[in-house]
C-alpha cells in the first residue's frame, strides 16, 4: 500500500495550513521593509547574535544553561557557596579590621579634626547668637529706632 | 490566496533562468532594486514556511525578514554551487531552527486567519463532514488542535511534514534543503505523519 494511502486524512487535514494567511497587504510592504533595513546598515535586531558577534564566548555560555540545566544549577551551586563563604568569612570573631584604616582614623582624630575645629568652628556664643530669637516677632530693628519717621496717611 | 503552490514553484535545483541569475549578479554588486526583486519573488514561501515552522506570524516576520538580510550580508559568499533559492532556504530553515532551540519551551501560537477559500476546499469539506468522528469541530478549532499538533513535534520532523505535505517539496528537494539523504527524509516524514495522527485522532476519519 502506498505511504500516502496511509495518511490520506492527515494530509487533508494539513491542506489546511496552506489557507492560513498573513494580515491583507503583508506582502506589499515586506520587501520594502527589508530594503529600508538594509539601506540604514542596521544589524539583525536579535540581540543573541549581536551578542555572537562581539562576544561569541559569553553567548556560548548562557547557551549551556540552556542546553544543560545541570550545568545552570552547577553555577548558581557555586555561587552560593562563594557568597556563603563571604558571609561566613565577614563574620568571624577574629576578623580584625584592616590596619591601614586604624592607622589612617588615629592620625586623622589627633591632628586634622582638632586643627579644623579650633581654626574654622564659630565660637558656641556666636551660633546660639545665630539660632536663637529666629522667629520673626523678636526682630531688632537695625537703627535702634533712629530714623524712623511717623507717616500718616490722612488728609 | 493559497501560500506556496507547489504547482507554481520552479524546481529549486533545475539550472536558475537568466533572470535570476542576472539578479544575484547585480544584487552582489549592490543593486538594491534587484535585490528588492529577489525579495518579492521568494517572500511568500520563505514566510510560510517559517510560519508553519513557528505558529507564530510576529515570529515569522522577523525571521523572514532577517532570513532576507543576512542572504544579502552574505551574498559575496554565495558561489552558487546550488539555486538561490536553495541557498535562500538553507538560511531561512537554519536561523529558524536555532530560534526554536532557543525559545523551547517558551512556544506562543499567534495564528494567521483562514482565508475565504479555506471553506470551500474541497479536502476539508471532506474532513468536516458527518464522517468526522469531532463533527462538531470547526475550521478554526481544527487549525488550532493541527498547529498544537505540529509544535509537539521536534523540529527536523515538523520541517519535513511542512516542505513535504504542506509546501510541496519533493524528498530530493528536502535532502538539499536539510543536508542530509532521501532515506532520512522519508524516515523522518513517516515518523512525523505516526505522531501526528496520534495526536489528532480525534479530528481524523478512520
């Protein structure tokens, strides 16, 4: 029998698919469409193979994660222990700071912040003077009274 | 309007005529309007049959369209040992089946309407009759069920059901196009035809 024979009904059933069309006037514009892309040198806009082209390496990787899941749960594994042994690290008890930042916080306290303050900080009477009596009502007047004159408005 | 008649299709490895030739020739050179000519000559069966490959029309416009671009970008390496459109083929079906590799288990049908036509083939007017074990099955539930069909199948068999039942292509033609033998071909279109119609039973006569 003939293998046709077999699958006649299948065969019918994927005529179907030669009826499935694209939106009216696809056509008419597709060529142009792609003769516009070429004309403004612009690269296929999947990002993989931009990604191929410059990075090929990088590409090959990610691809492994999909291609192998063990190989995904592998790395992100790795990662986690990595990060685990930083925490595990950071945190243990005979962890001593780093001497180049005690040295540097020792000289810094004796000389650089006690000349500024004593050089550059106000005197404490001058910022209570400053900060205190802000509120508009307790404004001195600045001539103590000397020119001020009495207007009326009546006439 | 029917996509990739096979009775309109010119033999895809019978000696290119003069005009395509002459086409290629001056689209290498950079003549864009002979390229634009390419285009339009091959665009409906490079569309459909990244279409039928995808069951997705967005999918298969890009594609396309980057089928088209890259055939431009590497036309000074086409020696033309086979037709352009052979060649043309090859590139479509590649970028088509590493795109499916890459989107695997991420597939979204986004069909094509029927055209009026489909109502009146007389295939499907066979296959919705009173015979049809799934009567009561409409054109469009029919294409939904057969375009889930073909997405479950792997991507080498989906292909050759496509270029053998659907575009026309004889076995010979499909060997070039995949780069492999008659024999794989036919192993693989039986193949593909067993599961299909175990997947649609229910739509089919028996």
């Amino acid at each position: 029998m003939n293998e046709n024979e077999n699958f006649e009904s299948l065969r019918r059933l994927l005529a179907l698919k030669r009826h499935e069309v694209p939106p009216p006037g696809y056509f008419n514009r597709f060529s142009g469409n792609v003769i516009a892309r070429i004309r403004a040198g612009e690269q296929p806009s999947d990002a993989a193979e931009n990604l191929a082209r410059h990075a090929p390496w990088l590409l090959k990787f990610f691809q492994m994660f999909e291609a192998k899941p063990a190989f995904a749960s592998s790395f992100a594994s790795a990662l986690c222990l990595l990060l685990l042994f930083g925490i595990v690290y950071a945190e243990r008890p005979d962890a001593t700071p780093q001497p180049i930042l005690q040295t540097s916080q020792a000289d810094s306290g004796a000389m650089g912040i006690t000349a500024v303050s004593s050089a550059v900080a106000p005197a404490p009477e001058l910022i209570a003077n400053s900060f205190s009596n802000s509120s508009p009502s307790s404004l001195q007047p600045l001539f103590n009274g000397a020119f001020a004159q009495q207007v009326s408005f009546s006439h | 309007m029917i996509m990739a008649e096979p009775m309109e299709r010119p033999q895809p490895d019978s000696p290119a005529p003069p005009e395509e030739s002459e086409l290629v020739a001056r689209a290498r050179r950079g003549d864009l309007s002979a390229y634009d000519e390419l285009i339009k000559r091959y665009q409906e069966r490079i569309y459909a049959t990244i279409y039928h490959m995808t069951s997705n029309h967005e999918d298969a416009n890009d594609l396309a369209q980057e089928s088209f671009l890259k055939a431009y970008q590497a036309l000074k390496s086409f020696k033309g040992g086979s037709s352009f459109y052979t060649w043309l083929y090859r590139i479509a079906v590649n970028k088509t089946i590493n795109f499916l590799k890459q989107r695997k288990n991420r597939q979204h049908m986004s069909l094509n309407d029927l055209d009026f036509q489909a109502e009146h083939d007389p295939d499907l007017v066979a296959l919705v009759s009173d015979k049809t074990p799934r009567r009561d099955a409409g054109l469009s539930e029919l294409q939904e069920k057969l375009n889930a069909a073909l997405l479950k199948l792997s991507e080498p068999h989906r292909l050759v059901v496509i270029l053998h039942d659907v575009q026309g292509l004889s076995h010979e033609e499909i060997a070039k196009v995949m780069d492999c033998n008659i024999g794989t071909v036919r192993s693989r279109l039986f193949y593909a035809r067993q599961q299909l119609q175990a997947y649609l039973m229910d739509y089919l006569k028996t």
